[in-house]
C-alpha cells in the first residue's frame, strides 16, 4: 500500500509506522489520519505483525493538528477533522496488535494525544518531550483530554491542561504516562528490541490481553469481574493456551497456531 504522509514496514513480526512529514513537524492533517487508519486496518486484517512501533521522521514526534485545516475553516470541516481523529484513536484500540508509540522529539497537543492513545510509550531520555500545548492558542486540548486523563492522575491531566507546559521523558515517566525512557542514540534499538519481547507471545494472547483491558478498565468492579471470568474461560480452551500450560509442563518452548488471531 503506497502513503503520501506516513511509512509503514514489517520485519521480524514487528510493523514499523513512521510519522513522514518532517517538514510540518508531522502534524496531523486529515489525509494522514486516513492514511493512518487505512494502515492500521490493513496491518490488523492481515495479522502478520504482531507489535507496532508508531515512530516519527525528523526532529519532532507530533506537533499537533495542522492548524491550517483548523483556522478560519467551518465548524463542519473542523468537526470532520476531528471526527477523523476519533476513527484513528480507535483504530489505534481496536488494532490486534500491542502498539507503543517511540517517541523521539516532542509530542505536544494532538501529538500527546496520540503517543497516549498508543498502548505503551517509548521515550528519548534528552529530546523527548510531552505537552497539552492548547492554552497557548486560547484553543483547549479537549480531544487529547480523553486519552491522557485516562493515562496520568486527573491532577496531572489537569495540571498539563493549565500549563501547558512540556514535560520531559523522566518526568513523564514519573507520572505514568510513559513507560521506559531509553537513551537518544539507543532508542530505536531498545524499543524494537523490547518489541521483540513482547512479540514472543502468540497473537491471541496478545489481541485477547490488549481486547480484556480496553473492555474492562471503565466497568464497575463487578461488571469487570463478571466479564473477565467468562474470558479466562474461553481462553483457557483456546489451542495456544493449551499449548502453552503444555510446553511449562513438558519443560519446552510452546509452538503458537499463529494461523489466527481469534
């Protein structure tokens, strides 16, 4: 599949998404969204990858949306952006895939949103930065609000709204919205390298875990617990979990069926 705004690659089962507008600081227009979300759905029915990396070229991760498709435009084409940016958010969700955002420069705004919508979070120790920039426009991050308050403690949300300052790698690992913070010059070693840990499990296990947490985190505990039972059910007579008690038993490497996520 040939893109305008965006990269994509597979090797060793790990999909590489690169971010491919430097020249705009990779901010977020509605074709590159689309072109996102095509990637996103064509990666998952395929279910070749079982890890995303979402990178970006150049010095920063994501500025943000294009403020040119913001300013002086209708409401109605301001809502179609950000409707846009909705089906991307939950094509990042509803990917089989464990996707981690590698974030290299700055994140700020519509990037924040986006590294924070991402399952697990990379980090450049010096370069990396994260921000929910909008007061400085008179413009609130009310999209990015939805992905990082339910990332970081609401008074951290809450603060990062009012500040809008940027925060740094290790200060946002500090808060939780970032997992592991690597050297620069290492970053993109470290987090392929992690990929290929969480890679060695089977697809199933991966798309059933990523599928159990997104359902359960916002229902009542005893919702959650009513549901999450019924899922150990099914995935205990699942054929790689078979395999896998089987493989610990036996003392031997487990052989996933990859022929299937479901």
């Amino acid at each position: 599949m040939e893109f305008k705004h965006i990269l994509y690659e597979e090797k060793d089962e790990i999909g590489i998404l690169t971010l491919n507008r430097p020249e705009k600081r990779n901010a977020l227009g509605r074709e590159a969204e689309e072109e996102i979300i095509a990637c996103l759905e064509e990666a998952g029915n395929r279910a070749q990858a079982k890890v995303i990396i979402l990178k970006a070229a150049g010095e920063v991760f994501c500025a943000g949306h294009d403020r040119q498709e913001i300013l002086n435009q209708p409401v109605s084409e301001i809502r179609r952006l950000f409707h846009t940016s909705f089906r991307m958010m939950m094509a990042i969700r509803s990917a089989p895939q464990c996707i981690i955002a590698q974030v290299q420069g700055i994140a700020m705004a519509g990037g924040c949103h986006l590294a924070a919508a991402c399952d697990l979070i990379t980090a450049g120790e010096e370069k990396a930065k994260f921000g929910m920039t909008g007061l400085i426009y008179s413009y609130n991050c009310s999209t990015p609000t939805v992905a990082v308050s339910r990332a970081v403690p609401q008074k951290k949300c809450m603060e990062m709204l009012m500040t809008a300052k940027l925060y740094t790698a290790r200060e946002a690992e500090a808060f939780h919205l970032v997992n592991r913070v690597f050297p620069d010059d290492k970053l993109d070693e470290l987090t392929f390298e992690w990929a290929r840990e969480i890679a060695k499990a089977s697809k199933y296990a991966i798309y059933m875990s990523k599928q159990v947490f997104y359902s359960q985190v916002e229902m009542t505990e005893w919702q959650a617990y009513q549901y999450t039972k019924e899922m150990m059910a099914l995935a205990g007579v699942s054929v790689n979990a078979i395999e896998g008690f089987s493989a610990f038993i036996e003392k031997r490497e487990p052989r996933w069926d990859e022929s299937t996520i479901f």
